[in-house]
C-alpha cells in the first residue's frame, strides 16, 4: 500500500539508511488533509522525530493548498495525544470507531496562521 500511494507518505532515514519513521499527508477536501499513521520505531522514541516528521507532513500539506490539517488518535494513546498537542492541534470530538471499538479523538490545526 505505501509504495501504491508514496506520494503521500514521508519517510525519515538514519544514518546508514534505515527507516525511523513515517507519516501520511492525503488531502480529504479542497481545504483539509488527513495527518495518518504518524510512527516512529521503538529505539527512536523520543530524539524529535515525530516532531520532524509532523513538521514535515503540515509542509506538505501547506504546499498542496491545504488549510486544516486535522489526525485521529486513539484516546489514551498519550504520546500520538502530547505530540499533536504541543504542536497546536486542539481535540475536536470524540466518538466510538465501530470498525474496531476503540474511542478516537478528532484533533484539528488551521495552518495558514490567522486563526491559531
């Protein structure tokens, strides 16, 4: 699937070429994209790569025209919730995710800086 769709996928290497984290940037409307599967491997926690990585996906996203970006986290998965909040992303609404039975909170960032 992410070679199908690379276009919409960042990728940050290492050193000796190794992947240490992903995120997906996909535009759902003229004014708003969707911030998906933001991850980062488990021996690169906590050296900013998901601070690069959601940094690098509000670029491209600015690039492509869009407005609001807006990710939805899975409620109690507090390090996803701390990274989109201290970047400026505010919970919108919570709501159950029948297709799994997990709670999932909608967070949302105006991007152009006028209303942040």
């Amino acid at each position: 699937m992410i070679i199908r769709k690379e276009g919409q996928y960042i990728v940050r290497y290492g050193h000796k070429s190794e992947i240490l984290g992903v995120v997906e940037v996909k535009k759902v409307q003229w004014y708003q994209c969707e911030i998906d599967h933001l991850s980062v491997v488990p021996t690169s926690k906590r050296l900013g790569i998901g601070s690069w990585l959601l940094k690098e996906a509000e670029a491209r996203a600015i690039s492509i025209g869009v407005r609001v970006a807006q990710c939805t986290i899975k409620v109690g998965n507090e390090a996803s919730e701390g990274l989109f909040k201290k970047h400026g992303y505010i919970a919108t609404i919570t709501f159950l995710n029948r297709q799994n039975g997990n709670h999932v909170t909608v967070y949302q960032k105006v991007l152009d800086g006028t209303h942040q």
